[in-house]
C-alpha cells in the first residue's frame, strides 16, 4: 500500500519539537540552522495543517490518500499534466518512483529538503549516507532496510538450517518437490527475486536454473503456502506469509539466516521510500513532516507499526531494534547488498525473463 501526501502524512508523533532543537550548539551555524527551521515553521503555519502537531503548531492539518502504487502514480502523472499540483509527497515503493513518476519529471529532490543534522548523512543511517534508490541519488529516499532473506521459510521437521549454507544447496536433489514459491513475477518477492538475478555470484542463469525446475511448486495464496509448510506438505518456502507470527503459535517453522549463506543477503526498502512530488503546494509543510520523519523520533515510531503482523527496520542504526521482527533484523556482522542500489533499479530484464520461465512451463 502507498500512501500520496497532500498536506503531509499520517505518521505524525508528539514531542516535535524537543525533538528537532536536541543537540544544537551556539555555533553560527547552528544559528543559520535554527533561523531557517523557525522560518520554515511559520511557513508551513501558513500553508495548511498537520494533524496531531496542533499542540506545537496550530493551524497545521494533514491529509493523505491511500491506495495501490501504480493507481497513486498514474493519478499524480495525470493531474500534473492538466497543470494541477495537488500533492506534497509519495510514500510507498521503489518501483512507481522509477517506472512511472521519475520518467514523467514528476518530482522535486527530497535531497535539498534535509535540513536537521540528525537527517543527514552520518554514522546514525546504516551506510553512513542517506540511501536513495534513484541513480541520481536525490529524488526517491529510502528510509527502511528490511532483510530480504525473511521471505525463506522452512519446516522445522523437515529441514536442518544449518545443512544450507548457499543458495546452490537448494538446486541438490533432494528438494526435488519439497520446495513452493511465489511466482518470479511477483513483486512481493521482489528481494528475493533481484538478489537472485543481480547477486554477482548467481546471476541470470541461476535465476533460470532455480525458476524452471519441474519440481518446483508455483502458488498465489501465500497464507495457504504457509499452511502448507506447517503441515509438512513442502519443506521449503519462497514468499509464505506471517511465518513468525506461526512460529510463536509453535508451528514447526523457520525462517533461514540467508545473510549468513556463502552469497549473503540483501536489505530492502520495501514500500519504504519517500519522495518530493514536484511544486507541491504545501512545500513548508513537507519540510516539516520529511525532518521529523527521518528522525529518531518518527523513526521509533515507524517501527513501532505493526503492518499485517510485522515490524520493519528502519535505516537508522541509532535508535532500539527490539521491537523489529526477525525476519526483517539485519545481523550484526553479516554479509548485505542494497537492493535499492541503483544498479539494480532496472527489473524489466528480470520480470521479462521471469515471464518467459512461466511461459515455457506452461507448455510443458
């Protein structure tokens, strides 16, 4: 789900401002800083409102529109070229911003609007730069960093995790019609899928060899292919969903440590991006509601949400991580690739040759 920002967003906490004046020296520019954050207030007073921020600022209201990716983009395409700009920010996946919204010029660089030193690159984010996912590196912000190894599970009776320790051990025979995955397709495997194909260590043609086994169960209901784990009716699973929620039902469940296999692992933004959509018309507001959000505060608070039963991780490495679910931790010292790379941004080669596998089983 994504979500367009018309005034700001949803994801509003308390305690703002404390927030956002800690750790301000008397230097001249920590003034400069404060003189253009006090300004950008009174703005953003003036330009609409945002919910529960009445208590720091009055006047200040938000709104948001939810929806699916695809629908968001096509709508904010199609309103900027009849000359109306009606939205501040997007918030969702990578894949409408490359595919659809950055090709139509339809953003701003969130990059200029980084104002607070807590928000800027720093050892507080994961890399020690904020991480984008746009070749240009300023336009689409990528705040969350979930592990993509989460989406393999396994039956606890079934399999030993330690016994694989390489995404080539799952090609050995003895999985022959044990394994049942999502299809390549589909996007909510995407971490799995992209590592796969543009992991230099596997590439394409293990994309291939993995994807067109005959053995290989193909499933869409990924709550049933959970059910099905559970009961031992597969060993393995690619895409099943709420395993951690069964593994503490005490199911026989697993999910693999893939970070800790000989390729590595990936971490994911997810539908975790933001983006500046441009001329937006509250911009002050905007301002406002990215510092906050990539704040320790508003990032507490992002993991704080339970989405369908998970926590995410966010890219911050300053803040607690207690409350983040297994299958979306990052292990201390483990082996990850940014998914969000913007070398790996391009998926139509993926998504056409997962297509073509798909094609070629169904005449078989």
């Amino acid at each position: 789900m994504s979500a367009m920002l018309t005034k700001a967003s949803a994801l509003i906490g308390l305690g703002f401002a404390a927030v956002l004046l800690s750790g301000v020296g008397d230097t001249a520019t920590a003034q400069d800083w404060k003189a253009e954050w006090d300004a950008t207030i009174a703005a953003a007073k003036k330009e609409g409102e945002l919910v529960m921020f009445n208590q720091k600022f009055p006047g200040i209201n938000v709104v948001t529109v939810s929806g699916r990716g695809s629908e968001l983009g096509t709508r904010i395409i199609a309103e900027q070229r009849a000359g109306k700009y009606l939205v501040d920010l997007y918030i969702g996946g990578p894949y409408t911003v490359e595919s659809m919204l950055s090709p139509a010029k339809a953003l701003d660089p969130i990059s200029e609007t980084l104002l607070l030193p807590e928000v800027e690159d720093g050892p507080h984010w994961l890399t020690g730069k904020v991480r984008y996912s746009d070749p240009e590196r300023k336009y689409n912000l990528a705040f969350l960093a979930n592990s993509g190894g989460g989406q393999i599970s396994y039956n606890s009776k079934l399999v030993k995790a330690e016994d694989i320790k390489s995404w080539r051990d799952l090609l050995d025979p003895k999985w022959n019609g044990k394994i049942i995955s999502l299809d390549p397709t589909q996007t909510f495997i995407g971490g799995t899928t992209q590592f796969m194909y543009f992991n230099p260590e596997l590439g394409p043609d293990y994309f291939r060899t993995f994807y067109s086994r005959k053995d290989l169960t193909f499933a869409s209901n990924n709550r049933q292919m959970t059910d099905w784990l559970a009961a031992g009716k597969y060993a393995i699973c690619i895409g099943c969903l709420h395993v951690e929620k069964a593994m503490q039902q005490g199911l026989p469940l697993g999910i693999f440590d893939t970070a800790i296999w000989k390729e590595g692992a990936s971490y994911l933004a997810g539908s975790g991006t933001i983006s500046l959509v441009k001329n937006a018309p509250h911009p002050n507001a905007a301002k406002l509601f990215i510092n906050w959000f990539l704040s320790p505060e508003g990032q507490i608070l992002l993991q704080d949400m339970d989405d369908r039963g998970t926590h995410h991780n966010s890219s911050r490495v300053d803040i607690p991580k207690d409350i983040v679910s297994e299958e979306n931790r990052l292990i201390e010292g483990a082996v990850y690739l940014d998914q969000n790379n913007p070398d790996w941004s391009d998926i139509k080669p993926m998504m056409a040759l997962g297509k073509q596998i798909l094609a070629e089983r169904a005449k078989k």
